[in-house]
C-alpha cells in the first residue's frame, strides 16, 4: 500500500530527482513495507530515533539525517550515515570529519543554508560559507564530501516568499559550486517537503524530502 504510493509517487517526479521518504514518528513496520517496491533512501530527525532503526533493520537501506544534529550526537550515526543534510556551523562540521576519521569513512554532508524568515530555522549564512572557502578551511575536511545544499522555506500559504526562499537556495548553491575545489561532487540541492516540493523542483532542487504526503499526517 504505502509501496505502491511511492512508485506512483516517484513516477510523478522529473528524472533527475531524489526521493528521500521521511519516515520520522513511523513505525518499523511500516517502513518494511516500503522497501518492498525497492525503495532504499529514508530520512529522520532524531539520531536516537535513526539509531534504533538502522540497528533494527535492513543495512541496505540509505539512511539521511535530515533534522538539526548537535556534535555530541554525531559518533552515534557516523559509522553508518549515507547523508547528512542539516550542518549549519563550522564547528558541526569539524565533529564530524573527526568522527568520518575515527570510523574511517567519508560522510556525505549537505550545507544547510538560512533561507527563511522564522528564527527557529537553522542554517549558514552565505558569507559564513564564503569565508570558509576563501580560508581554506573546508579543504581540512578529508573525511567529508560536500555534496550540496539544503534548506527549508518558510511555513507560509504564501508562494510568492516560498519561491523566493527557494530561488536564493540555488542561486547559493550555484556560487558555491562556483568557488568550491571539487564541484562535480556538490551536485545536490535537497529542497522542498510535502507542501511545497513542486515549486523547489521548479527552482532547481533535484533531492525533496516527503514525509506526510506518503506515510500520512504525523501526531
Ligand atoms: C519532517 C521533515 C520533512 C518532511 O515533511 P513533510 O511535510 O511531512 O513532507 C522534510 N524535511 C525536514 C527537514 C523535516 O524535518
């Protein structure tokens, strides 16, 4: 059932866009029934929550950190993290290079850019990025790969400001793959939700994170 909603649902998008199905709050069950159309990226919020269930199920499936992430918490999923789209400061980002070189391994990390109007959003600024660049800082992040953006738009009926949030999104995006040493790698823009996927993909995204249109309305 909820198998057969993401195949129609993937049908329905560009080919050049990734489904991330949020599968916060939901039970195991039900995520097993997702993988049976094939279907292998899932994001979560919490790391206790990703956690749990990457112990508890199949280690084929791709697992994306999507909400915010403190450092502390960053050892508990760096052995397994396909992507991490939320890291906003420098020193998230020093964490978890440290982290990707104790386990060894490169973690995939997206650059979560402010580009809403609520406070309560995380996010870089541009001009934090640039400077990061122009020092050379991101260059002594080897056990990362900067593969992209990510950002949400404000929550608003108004889509006129949620295009706009959008449109900035990847003219960041662009500037950065402009200045940034391997740009073939930063090639992902991780934007738009349930509500408002069709005008991120419109604007450039090419990576959306559904949650509520697939597995129903959380509690
Ligand atoms: C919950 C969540 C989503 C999915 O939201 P829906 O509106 O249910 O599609 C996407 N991105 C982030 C960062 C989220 O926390």
């Amino acid at each position: 059932m909820i198998a057969e909603k993401i195949i129609d649902f993937k049908k329905s998008l560009p080919e050049e866009v990734q489904l991330i199905a949020v599968s916060k709050t939901k039970p195991i069950a039900l995520i097993e029934d997702a993988l049976t159309c094939g279907h292998l990226d899932f994001g979560e919020n919490k790391v206790q929550e990703l956690v749990e269930k990457h112990e508890k199920m199949s280690k084929e499936i791709r697992w994306h950190m999507i909400g915010h992430l403190q450092r502390n918490k960053v050892k508990y999923i760096a052995p397994f993290v396909h992507l991490i789209h939320g890291v906003d400061s420098e020193r998230l980002m020093n964490e978890i290079n440290k982290q990707g070189k104790k386990n060894n391994r490169q973690i995939s990390c997206l650059l979560q850019f402010h580009i809403a109007q609520e406070s309560t959003k995380f996010g870089f600024s541009i001009n934090e990025m640039k400077s990061i660049i122009s020092d050379g800082k991101h260059l002594d992040w080897e056990n990362i790969v900067i593969k992209g953006v990510m950002g949400m738009a404000s929550f608003t009926e108004d889509k006129f400001k949620v295009e706009q949030e959008f449109v900035q999104l990847k003219d960041y995006f662009d500037e950065i793959k402009s200045l940034i040493h391997n740009p073939d790698e930063f090639n992902t823009v991780s934007m738009g939700m349930s509500n408002d996927y069709e005008v991120a993909i419109k604007n450039g995204s090419n990576m959306i994170r559904i949650g509520s249109s697939l597995f129903g309305a959380r509690q």
